[in-house]
C-alpha cells in the first residue's frame, strides 16, 4: 500500500476516534441508565443541553401502574429551594418540562419515582445539569463540525509526514492552518454567537476552555508554519503541532463553558446581558 493512503487512513482513524472520545466525555453527553422499581425495568435518558426556544421535557420510560414521579429540579449555582413538578403519563413514559432559561443558563435537575413502596432518585444523589442555548442554524453549525472535523484531520495526517523519508509539507500545513482559521476562528465564534450571545469568551476575555483550546492549536500551527518557511528541519515542528492540537481536541467540547450568573442577573432584575456569561 502506499505509504501517503496509509498515512490518510491512520489519520482518519485518530480523527474520528478523538471525535467519539471527545462527545462521550463531553459535558453535554447524555445521562442513561435503567432501573428496577415494583418488579418493572425503568429507563431514563436525561440530556444535558437544550438548544431550542422551549422548555425541556424530561422524560421516564416505564409502567405507570401503581407508580409516581416527580420532577425535581432548581436553577444551578443558586440558593433556589428544589421545585417540585409532579410528572404526567402518556405514551408509556412519564413526562414533566424543565422552564426554558436564556442563553447559558443551567438548571440542575432530578426524578424521583414512587411504587410498591420503593423510592429511586434518579440518576442519583447527584442531579443532571442541563444548560440552555440559542439556536444555531443548521447550515453554520454543519458547516463548523466539518471544517473542524477537516483540520484535525489534516493536522493529523501533516503530523504523521514525519515519518516519510521525503516529507511534503507545504501544502498540508497551509490548508491545516486554513481549516483551523475558518472552522475555529470564524465559524467557532459565530456558533458562539448565535448560542449564547457573545463572539468570544475566551482569553483575554473569559475562561471558556472551548475558545482558549481552539486558540492554542491555531497558535501552534501557525508556529509550525513559520518553520517550514525557516527551520532546518521543519517536521519535527508539524509533528510537535499534531500532537498538541490532538491534546486539546481530546478536551471535552464545552468543558467550562459559557454559563449564566444567576446571582449577577438578581441584582439587576432584568434580562442577562453578555456581561454575565462566565469570564466576561
């Protein structure tokens, strides 16, 4: 086989295997799990992430007969008592709604499921946090998991360009550097932007580790393309540059996010505006 197909296939492997690691790690992947009450398997499937203009509906997978559930559930970070939503049947599960917040607000929720004399809270002692964000357009928000996807693997593939004995760097580098620009620093804030109101709530600005990750591999490959105009030997840089870009990209997407101040948004009674999004 040749070594350049090779190289592309081990590539794509990497790529789409961080990909996975990185969405199931991630603090917006759903929480799952069954459990037995009176006799009859309950299944639950509580999402961390609301991106649409409603409330959130939660819903429990099981028999109704001779059982109850309630939705607990309070505003994240706060001092708020736990409200508590009995939850309706239909269709086989039972379902009550979570109130709809504004962008980068979290609540913090639970159920509680009665039957038989038995008492779950579910998931556990420790409730699911879901925040809430505006909605992105479809089309921007393919178009950036897709130039994203391309320039982690580009980076990549450039990286293993190491281990050829005549490496061919040039092109591979501009079009990594390219794709990061686009997918990271232009598509990244406007999905940004659409999603919690702010472009940027990165450094210098803010902690949002999804911004500052997005920045330091950027910086790296520009780094690494300044040595292949300059160093002796530049691949030693590409490969330094793949590695460090695989490292942010294993950081779970959204990991210290944009998050609402509740207590800020108190004080002032009014509708948050983007000076209360976490680090701004």
């Amino acid at each position: 086989m040749n070594k350049s197909v090779l190289f592309w296939i081990i590539a794509f492997a990497i790529t789409v295997g961080s990909a996975v690691y990185q969405r199931l790690t991630g603090p917006s992947y759903p929480v799952s799990g069954n459990v037995s009450l009176a006799g009859a398997e309950v299944s639950y499937r509580f999402a961390r992430s609301h991106g649409e203009d409603s409330d959130h509906t939660v819903r429990l997978f099981m028999d109704s007969a001779g059982t109850s559930a309630v939705l607990e559930w309070k505003r994240y970070r706060t001092d708020d008592p736990w409200s508590a939503d009995p939850m309706r049947y239909q269709e086989g599960a039972f379902a009550a709604e979570l109130p709809h917040q504004p962008p980068a607000g979290k609540l913090q929720y639970r159920v509680r499921i009665s039957g038989d004399g038995q008492t779950h809270l579910l998931p556990g002692e420790e409730p699911v946090v879901i925040r809430f964000r505006g909605e992105v357009p479809v089309v921007v928000l393919v178009l950036h998991v897709i130039t994203i996807f391309c320039a982690m693997l580009l980076s990549t593939r450039t990286g293993l360009e190491y281990f050829h004995p005549h490496p061919r760097l040039g092109r591979l580098v501009a079009w990594t550097v390219g794709f990061l620009l686009v997918g990271g620093m232009i598509l990244g804030p406007v999905v940004q932007k659409y999603a919690f109101g702010a472009f940027w709530t990165g450094w210098p600005f803010g902690t949002d580790l999804t911004d500052n990750k997005t920045l330091v591999g950027l910086l790296a490959w520009l780094v690494a393309a300044g040595a292949v105009l300059r160093a002796k030997h530049p691949r030693r840089w590409t490969l330094a540059a793949s590695i460090i870009l695989l490292v942010v990209f294993l950081i779970p997407h959204s990991l210290l996010g944009s998050e609402l101040d509740y207590r800020e948004l108190d004080e002032k009674g009014a509708s948050p505006p983007s000076s209360v999004l976490n680090g701004e």
